[in-house]
C-alpha cells in the first residue's frame, strides 16, 4: 500500500514536536481528470464546464445531471471514490474539484455546484451506498482524517517533483535566473530600507520644533510609502510562476518593470533616510541628496558602478548587519592618483585596477548596523595614492598605451596560475585559466577544487515527437559535455587589497577574486560569473566543480529556503534529472576530514552527480513549451551576473555522520559568508560642495550581537511607537574551523544604545509576524544602574520581539 499520509518535521526536531501532517494526492494532477479517481475517461465527465471530454476513445459532452441519469452517474462517481480510498489507511477521502484559471464565471460556477449538489444530495439518500459526501475545505479534511489515522513520520522534502516517466521538474530552480537574482536583491532593499525606516521614526519622536515636526512627519510618510510599494511587489515575486521563472515573457518582463521601479524607489528611501540620520540636527530641506554608487539602469540591465567624476567626493556606506564586518568595497574613477581616507583625516590602503575607468578598491571596517563616511580625493603625491595593481596576461594582445600606467607583461602557456592572501592560496590551470585547487595556509593542507563549465542539450534525438527541457522540466540528452575553448584569454591582477583571475570563455566570463583582508571574506574564494546564452538554442550551462572530497555514498547538502540542510543522496535510478536538488543560498560536500562548501547571493539548480563533484546550472535557454501550462519556451535570455563564496574548511576532529542523521549544520564561517553575500554593503556619493557635519552611527547596539544570533528584519509598527525585531539562531557545526568570532547562549543589550539612545519602556515577545502577544519580557538594570534586555533561545529558531518606545 503507498502512505500518502505523513507527518512531515523539521530535521533538527526528530521528536516530531512540531511536525505537519501533510496529504498527498495519489494521480498524475490535481485536476478534475485525475482527482475522483484511478479511471480518467470516469471522472472527465464530471467536468461541467468543459464542451468535450475523452472518453473511452472518443470526445463525448458532459451530461447535467437529471432524475433520469442521476443514479447511473452517482454509482459510476462513488465507484471512483472506493478506489481512490484504497489507497489510505481512514475512511475519510478528499477530492479536488477544480484547476487553474477554473470558476471564472457565474456561470461555470453554477454548472459545477448544481450538478455536484444533485449527485451530493443522490449519494447521501441512499442508505445501500454507505457513502456520506459535502463540501468541505481542505482544513476540514485534514483534522478528520488526522484523528483517523496514525501516519508515519518523514523528515525532509519532497524534492524534487516527478510526474511522469523520467520528467523530473527540476528545471525550473534555475530557469530566469536573471530575475531570480532581481528579486534577491529587491529583497536585500527593502529589508535595509525597513530598518533605516525604523531608525528615523524612533529618532524624530525627540523633542523639535512644531514646524519642524510636520515636515518631518511628511517626509516619514513618504518615506513609508514607498516601502509599502516595495513590500508589494516583493509578496507580488513570491507567487510561484514568479521567483521560479515559469511565467510567460510578456510576464516575466512585467515582473522585472515593477522590481526596478521599486528598486528606484528604495534607492531614493535609503539614501534620503541615510541623510536624514547623519545629519543631525538639519532641517527637512537642507538634507544633502545622495546618488546610488551600484545601481541598474534598466530592467534588464545588468548592475553597474556610477563613475565618480569630480573631487573631493563623500561617500556614505551603510552597514545593514547586525554584525561587524571587514570587508573590500570598490568604486570607479576616472583618475589614477586616488586616496580614501576616513573622517578623521587617515588614509584607507586601497588599490587601483583597470577597467574602462579605473576601479579603486579599498578594505574597510564597519560597526554592526552602522552609517560610515569616506573621502575620496586626487592625490597629489604618488606615494600615498592608492596602489596600482601588477597585471598578467594570458593569451592577450593587451594595448602598449597603458603600459606606462600599470606594470603589465604577458605570458603565453607556460607554468600554473597562482593568487593568495594571508588566508588561502588558489592555483588554475595554466591551459584553461580556471581554478584548479586551494590551500589554506592554516594547515597548509592542498585541496583539489577542479573548476569547468559545461552544457546540457535537450531534443537531439532522433524520435522528433520526445518531449524536451523546458521551463518547468530539465530532460536532458545525455551527459553534460565540456565547455572547450581553444586558447582562453586570461588576465591575473595581484595587489596588496586584492587578487583575482579573469578568464574568457565563449559563453561566460568568470573572475575569481581573494581579498586580502581578515575575517570572513578574507576566508572565501568569491567566484563571480557573467553569462550570455543569446543565440544558442536549447543550451542550458553550469558550473562544475571536482574536488577529492570523499562523499563515497554519493551524499551532499543544499539548503531549504536558507532556514536548515537536508541530505541528498545520488540516485542512477532517478536519472541525471531527478538528482539535481534546489540551493537556495548553499550546498556543500564533506568526507571525515574536509568539507567543501559553495555558497549562493542567488537561487539554482544544483547536484553531485560523481564522487567529489558539485555543480550548479547558471542558466538555461529552451526553444519549446514542456507541456506543463506556459505554452513557450525560455528564449528571452539576458546577460546574468551570479556570485558565489567558496569555502574549504576542515574538520578539528575525525568526523564521522551516522548514515541515519538527515542534516547537518553549516559552520559559523559559512553562515557568515552567506550574510555578506546576501546583505553586501550600501553605498551612495555626496554632492559636491560644502557638507553638513555628519555622524558616523552604530545604530542598534552598542556593540555586536553574538555570532549565531541574525537579524532578520527591523519593523516599525503602525502606531510609530514600537518596534518588531525579528531574529533567527542559527544552527552551528562546532567540529569546523574557529571564525574568530564569538556564540553567544544570551544575549544582553543596554536599552540606552537602542534607537539612538531613544527610550525603550517595554518589550513584549510576539508570534512570529507580531500580531499576537505571548508574554512581556523583564528589563533589568546592571551595576552601574543602566537598564538592559537579556534573551536567548535555542539555535534553529525564530523569535520576535516588540519594543515600545516612549
């Protein structure tokens, strides 16, 4: 018998504490067809609505329901009800009456109801059927048959989907992963935009003068409206022909209109509240306007760095963790002699590399949650510009003309490629200019790390009739063959901020980058491809790494919805097709001694197909319809940008995973990593001119939340006078690497550093979307008679939490 019954639970509660009881319907859709019953040609004739139905062989009319036929259509009804109850353990049974885009009209509603009524109404007189039938809602059903039946317990997913034969959809993780990584960065906005928002209101409640206070008050509600606007269309980009890139062009494209306008929108909000919260003290029409440094001028643009043309110029840089971060951030300027300093007057080492402006990096140290400001200025002394960075060429003929301005030569096929930092060591392969391993210099242990692009085809069989890859289902024809380039185009830039290599490739250009910093994103090889699939016909490309991580039983690990890890195991028997598995934001492979992760700033498809192989597919471009409602193929295919952090960490203790365990933890590092990815700096230039005196703030606390403990998001309530912080422990492996940065059990914050020192009298914790209140937290006051909040939580939860301010 099949359990279409089970209680589904989080993998890190095996008790099933907080488990679903979860229904699965046992045929091949949900639509009226398949949803009576085993028999199709059976339950097609009680689609009202529709003017044909196949049956037996032949199109026949739906007949309404009589006296003179209602006998012989209830029985063949209930006939198909006993069958499909055979399949479950209760003798409760629940039957879906519908499809998309049903019920459109009164007048299909009316068919419908009435004729089901009829047979209801049949059904239920007659004590010989021994069959009770109503309307219901899905609630409903699930509550009876809970009580009527104990369901087996399934940790996990249902991943990934298969509805016929060897058509797994699978596909649809990775179709549109332009506007996948448009709606990651809306996402990014508008949670910064909510706790700016946040900030400022807290902040204008001090004492101002009545003119001032109307201004201000004006200015709050614009700036409320356009993050409701945001909030919108980012639960607009949740629906699931959305974010999953199955919608029509024409929508997709819509799609992509509304996230830039929003996104235009929260520029303006970041950057007017940013203003609004360093300049302290300024009236409303006195605020400086700042300019967006990243930003996209079209919808279907890719990002790109505003040039920063005249000088001295302000740049503002907004810290929208609640963690501290060092980090490389970079800018574009038409100069070569540049300094950055900071506030104080100090000069920031920093690095100049060429593009078509040069592109100036500089390493910076941000408090958590904290609104920082630089200078950027021509220097008139050499010696203390920043450093121009040394450049090789590998099958280039660069231009003579710049030679004189950066320390350029060129190599032809000789020795392996190698860039480093104080952290990591990475080396390519000098015939392909891919990487090819790392070592961390900690244990000075080398790792194989085998970099390579490869393409899927789709429909180059001879049956032209086989169903092909669309944008719901990935059916390949075959293995993935190599991406072949016969003489690459490399260049490799080494500098005291950062080194990086940039290879050329007919479908994709890949740079891979080591910053030379501490912390986290001195740990990382950040990988960053810009693909453009325009004019090749059902291609669909990934990226393929072979390292000699020894995952024997084919085991690896994605991320459910950047929440918690679920094991994956290779499968031959599911096809190449039913092993790729969606990554939200990471995946990795392990062995006894090392673990190899690869982390995500966007959504994809991703699989471990051979022992040590991990591999994601970066886009896809298919000229057919897969049959599965789009009616088209993905042929509107854009330049994409995607990032990636690599890590490759080991084990401080042989580590062994009983085969039974369904998940397993990321490191502290990795968590890290993937909040910087997700969350990277904000940055705006000032106006030229005379500033405003502006403060650096570290807004929310006076120092740092614990490691573990991540912010999700900061709201303002609607009364202005409360606060909800939402925040997610994370779940920690302690068996890797150290990062350096501390775990917390508790976490203490004095209320006097909250809101910028704006009073806190209460605190409530609230269910989770802070609509309900479960109790009020106690404030204390400490030995120097300052008042503070204490909280924790166990790791794999998220709490809310509502402030009141005076």
């Amino acid at each position: 018998m099949c359990v279409l019954k089970s209680n589904v639970s989080k993998a890190t509660y095996s008790s099933g504490e907080f488990s679903m009881y979860t229904h699965l319907e046992p045929f091949l859709l949900y639509n009226i067809v398949y949803s009576c019953g085993p028999d199709i040609n059976v339950c097609c004739q009680f689609d009202f609505d529709h003017n044909k139905c196949w049956s037996w062989g032949k199109y026949q009319k739906p007949e309404a329901i009589t006296e003179d036929n209602v006998h012989q259509k209830a029985t063949a009804l209930l006939d198909q009800y006993r069958k499909k109850s055979q399949l479950f353990t209760h003798n409760k049974l629940l039957v879906l009456h519908g499809d998309d885009f049903r019920f459109n009209s009164a007048s299909a509603w009316d068919k419908h109801l009435g004729n089901l009524r009829r047979l209801f109404k049949y059904m239920n007189s007659q004590d010989d059927m021994y069959v009770k039938v109503k309307f219901a809602t899905p609630g409903e059903y699930l509550q009876a048959a809970k009580f009527a039946s104990s369901p087996p317990k399934l940790n996990g997913d249902f991943f990934t989907y298969n509805d016929r034969g060897e058509q797994y959809w699978s596909g649809y993780f990775s179709s549109r992963p332009f506007l996948k990584s448009a709606i990651r960065r809306l996402s990014h906005y508008l949670r910064s935009a909510e706790i700016l928002y946040s900030l400022a209101v807290a902040s204008s409640h001090h004492t101002i003068r009545p003119k001032e206070r109307k201004a201000r008050s004006a200015f709050m509600e614009e700036m409320l409206g356009h993050i409701r606007e945001a909030r919108e269309t980012s639960a607009l980009m949740q629906h699931h022909d959305a974010v999953t890139g199955t919608a029509a062009q024409t929508v997709a494209v819509d799609y992509l209109v509304s996230i830039q306008r929003a996104n235009l929108a929260l520029e303006k909000t970041l950057a007017r509240l940013t203003s609004f919260l360093a300049a302290k003290g300024s009236t409303m029409d006195s605020l400086p306007s700042l300019t967006p440094l990243v930003s996209r001028p079209g919808s279907e643009k890719l990002l790109q760095t505003s040039i920063i043309q005249d000088f001295p110029r302000m740049i503002s840089v907004y810290n929208p963790l609640a963690a501290e971060r060092t980090e490389v951030l970079h800018l574009r300027v038409p100069h070569m002699d540049i300094v950055v300093k900071d506030l104080r007057g100090h000069s920031i080492p920093c690095q100049l590399n060429p593009t078509m402006n040069e592109k100036v990096l500089f390493k910076v140290s941000l408090a958590a949650l904290s609104l920082n400001f630089f200078m950027i200025e021509k220097s008139s002394k050499a010696a203390v510009a920043c450093v121009r960075a040394n450049i090789t060429v590998h099958g280039i003929q660069h231009k003579h003309d710049i030679d004189s301005l950066f320390n350029i030569k060129s190599e032809g096929v000789g020795s392996d490629i190698f860039v480093d930092n104080s952290a990591v060591r990475a080396s390519f392969c000098r015939c392909s200019g891919l990487l090819q391993g790392v070592t961390t210099k900690r244990d000075s242990i080398p790792h194989k790390v085998g970099m390579s692009f490869v393409t899927y085809s789709t429909g180059s069989w001879v049956n032209p009739l086989r169903d092909k890859s669309g944008a719901y289902v990935f059916l390949p024809d075959g293995e993935a063959k190599e991406l072949q380039c016969k003489q690459p185009e490399s260049v490799v830039l080494r500098g005291p901020v950062a080194s990086s290599v940039t290879t050329f490739l007919p479908l994709v250009t890949q740079t891979v980058t080591l910053f030379a910093v501490s912390g986290t994103q001195g740990n990382w090889v950040f990988i960053e491809n810009v693909v453009n699939l325009l004019g090749q016909d059902n291609t669909e490309l990934a990226m393929r790494l072979k390292t000699n991580i020894r995952n024997t039983d084919g085991t690896f690990f994605t991320d459910l919805n950047g929440f918690q890890m679920q094991k994956r195991k290779y499968q031959s028997r599911l096809f190449i097709q039913g092993n790729f598995y969606p990554m939200t934001s990471t995946s990795f492979l392990e062995d006894s001694s090392s673990r190899v992760s690869l982390l995500s700033a966007q959504s994809h498809g991703v699989a471990s197909l051979d022992l040590g192989w991990l591999e994601v597919i970066l886009d896809r471009r298919l000229m057919q319809d897969d049959w599965r409602g789009l009616n088209e193929g993905l042929t509107h295919s854009l330049p994409t940008h995607s990032s990636f952090a690599l890590l490759v960490e080991d084990f401080t203790t042989s580590h062994k995973k009983p085969p039974d365990i369904p998940t397993a933890f990321p490191s502290l590092l990795s968590h890290l990593a993937t909040n910087s990815l997700e969350h990277p700096p904000i940055m705006f230039f000032h106006p030229l001119g005379p500033t405003l005196p502006l403060t650096a703030i570290s807004a929310l606390v006076g120092s740092a939340m614990p490691c573990d403990y991540r912010l999700l998001n900061m709201r303002m309530m609607a009364d202005g006078k409360s606060v909800l912080l939402v925040i997610h422990r994370v779940g920690v492996s302690c068996q890797l690497t150290d990062a350096g940065c501390p775990l917390g059990a508790r976490v203490k914050i004095r209320l006097s550093d909250l809101f910028l020192g704006h009073d806190v009298i209460g605190i409530d914790e609230m269910n989770i979307t802070g609509t309900h209140k479960k109790f009020t937290q106690l404030i204390r006051i400490d030995e120097k008679n300052q008042r503070y909040w204490e909280f924790d939580f166990p790791p794999m939860e998220i709490r809310t939490f509502r402030l009141i301010l005076r």
